[in-house]
C-alpha cells in the first residue's frame, strides 16, 4: 500500500556514474538484491550516517573506507535482505571481506569500496552469496541502470524512489539523480535508511560535505513513519565533476545556491517518498508547526504529533479527534506554553484555539479533510516567529502486520 502518485521514472543518467543489480539470493531467491554503483576516478564523496549506538558493520567500515580514501571511493556495494547488523566481529569481517571481493574484481583498493546493507538485523550476511553475484552486477553496469538499481536496494518498500534535476551552471547542464530506500524503522537521525545521490557538478569537497548536512536535515531528519532510527541509516552524496563549468570553490558562489536549491528539492523528494511508501500507510501527512521561539522547539511539538501512537491511528480511521493533538502538543516539553494562545487546523479547517474547540469548527468539515489522502495538521504556539515542518504517516492494521511478520 502506498499514497501518492510513484516516483518519476526512468531517472537522467549522471556521466561518471554506472550502476550494475544482480540477483544473489542474499535472503529470498530471485530477487534483485545486490547493486554496485561504480563512480569515475576523481568523484569526491559526502557521506551522512546513523547516530545509533548499534550501528551495524557496513556503516562503521564505510566510515573508515570514506575517510580512508579522502572522500573519493570508486564503488559503493549495497545488498538487501541482511543488515549485518548486531553481528559483532563476524559482521565486521563479512562486510571488509565483501568490499576486498568486489575491489579485486574491479582492479580498485579495497578502501575506496563503500559497503551498505538493508534488511533483517542480528543474522550473518552469507558473504559467499553475496560474493558469487558480483560478476553479474558489474556485467550490468550501465549508465541508465538507476531505474533498476532503485528496486534493487529495497525491502519492505511496495514501490522504487527516486528523483533527478537538471540545472544549468555558467550555460552548462549539469544533472541530479538519486534513489532510496525505506518503508519502515523510519525516523532518521542523519539521513533515510538508504540513499545514494550522484550529481556532474564540480564542487568542492567541503561544500560538498556542507551541502549535504544541510539538504539531509531539510528531508530525511524531517520525516518520521515509527520513531525508530536504524541502524544501518547512511545517505551518500557523490560528485564526478564531469561537468564542463567552472568549478563550485566558494560558499558565496551565488551558483552554488542554485546547486543546493535543486539538491535540497530532490531530497525533500524522495524523503517525502519515503513517507508515501511507509509501512501499511494510507495517508500523507504534513504537520506544520509555526508561532515558535526555536526551530528545536517547532520541531518537537511536530515529532510530538506525528509520533502520537493515538493520532496516527485517528488518521488512520479519518477521524478529526483533535483532543489527541492537542494533547500531543501539550506533552511535548515546550516551557511556558500558554495554551490559550495555540490554534490547530487540519487541511485549513481550524479545529481548536484559545485552548479548545474553535466554536465555528463542524464535524462535517472536520471529517471531509480528514479523509483525503494528504492531510497538514498545522499548530500555531503564538510565542514566536519560527517554523518546521515534519512529515508523517498514518498507522494501520497492515502496518502491524507487516512488522509482526517480517521475518517470517
């Protein structure tokens, strides 16, 4: 199940940039599960990764690869099915073994390798499947291999993601093409469970980085399905500079804000696809936050209410029961709030102010708005002139059932 209109397909091709899928029976037989995205020489890298404290053995060796080899790898290898996560010592060999496997077939050092992993967490990744479907993900290397590669990273999604810009720089075109992944165990604390970014531009490598944390935390750390964080989250941002203009040197480049214009547009994209495509979703949620003192704070009340276990479920059942947001709001540790002061409209029906119902509000129009598929729960907090938004989903019978048998 998902909400929305898919993902524009097939994505613009990005020069220096071929991704190869193969189908090496990591957990489920016949299954895309194993894309290697190969990068030119000289492609500059910015990587965004989990916080939590169980980061699983790809992240931490992608790390050390990443920075090993100056932000310029030549491969990134992602398989589906296994997190190797929670799986010790072991795991961590099985992810070094995977990145020495594909380096020795591509003629590349086994650090400029950058290792991903998706899927169920505590088991061993059989190294052995993962390394037999090698040769056939690098025979596929293509540079319109995006669309594939885009099914070939996911689990429990129901649908690929993915987005491409184009831009001009000094009269030059310059391309944006990115997919991820992820449907559930979504609240990212850097980034969305899996996403890879490759851009012509010539940039700068502490721009690059800087550009990065900033569209990271404009999408994927705005977005939540469950409230819980990965641990495999990692977000990779990749630059061939294959494009002819002249290099991005300076952060007062007035060109590198229409850079990180469609950059930020593409994330917010495929973060918000993220949201399309949770776990048994059926609706689309904004919650908008204004009238605060701190973005921190706006973005509080937001996650309050969009991680309200009851809220969910009254979008589930389109039901206005504004009582759980407001309720929400009132737990969500803002010092000093006057309630007399927040308003709460749903789709522009306003449901509450000075405390209470709003005595021109209708259950009629509440229940209208509420059963539209993309529904935005706005709280104004009246203190202040700062705003967030955070982007959610409902929480259904399907997406217990998912989860309750994931493993199965």
């Amino acid at each position: 199940m998902a909400v929305g209109a898919p993902s524009h397909f097939p994505l613009e091709p990005v020069a220096g940039v071929r991704l190869g899928t193969a189908r090496a029976s990591i957990r489920k037989p016949g299954r895309r599960d194993l894309v290697v995205l190969e990068l030119a020489p000289g492609t500059r890298a910015a990587g965004s990764f989990t916080r939590n404290a169980f980061c699983a053995a790809p992240v931490t060796v992608a790390k050390e690869h990443l920075a090993a080899v100056a932000g310029e790898p030549r491969l990134l290898l992602v398989n589906t099915g296994n997190a190797n996560a929670g799986t010790g010592e072991q795991g961590m060999r099985a992810a070094q073994e995977s990145c020495a496997a594909l380096a020795q077939l591509a003629g590349v050092p086994a650090q400029a390798v950058l290792p991903f992993s998706t899927g169920v967490i505590g088991e061993q990744l059989p190294v052995e499947r993962l390394v037999a479907g090698l040769p056939d993900a690098l025979a596929a290397l293509d540079e319109n291999g995006w669309d594939i590669a885009a099914e070939g990273i996911m689990t429990t999604d129901t649908r690929p993601k993915g987005a491409s810009r184009r831009i001009v720089l000094d009269g030059v075109p310059v391309t944006l093409s990115g997919i991820a992944k992820g449907a559930g165990m979504i609240k990212p604390d850097m980034a969305t469970m899996l996403c890879f970014v490759a851009t012509d531009a010539r940039i700068a490598q502490p721009l690059l980085e800087a550009a990065l944390a900033r569209a990271v935390d404009a999408s994927f750390n705005a977005i939540t399905v469950d409230g819980d964080t990965s641990t495999n989250d990692a977000c990779i941002l990749a630059a061939t500079g294959m494009a002819a203009h002249v290099e991005l040197l300076d952060p007062a480049d007035p060109r590198l804000a229409v850079f990180e214009e469609a950059l930020g547009a593409l994330f917010i994209e495929l973060a918000q696809a993220v949201i399309r495509d949770a776990e048994g979703a059926t609706k689309f949620v904004a919650v908008e936050v204004s009238g605060g003192l701190s973005r921190e704070e706006c973005r509080r009340v937001a996650y309050a209410v969009a991680e309200s276990p009851l809220v969910k479920t009254a979008l589930f059942a389109s039901d206005p029961n504004w009582g759980r947001i407001l309720a929400a709001v009132g737990r969500a540790g803002v010092a000093d709030l006057d309630v007399s002061r927040v308003e709460v409209s749903i789709s522009g029906v306003r449901i509450a102010s000075r405390g209470a119902r709003d005595p021109a509000y209708t259950e009629e129009a509440g229940q209208r708005v509420m059963s539209a598929e993309d529904i935005t729960i706005s709280v104004a907090l009246g203190r202040g002139d700062v705003a967030a938004t955070v982007w959610t989903s409902d929480l259904s019978h399907d997406y217990v059932r998912i989860n309750a048998e994931y493993r199965s």
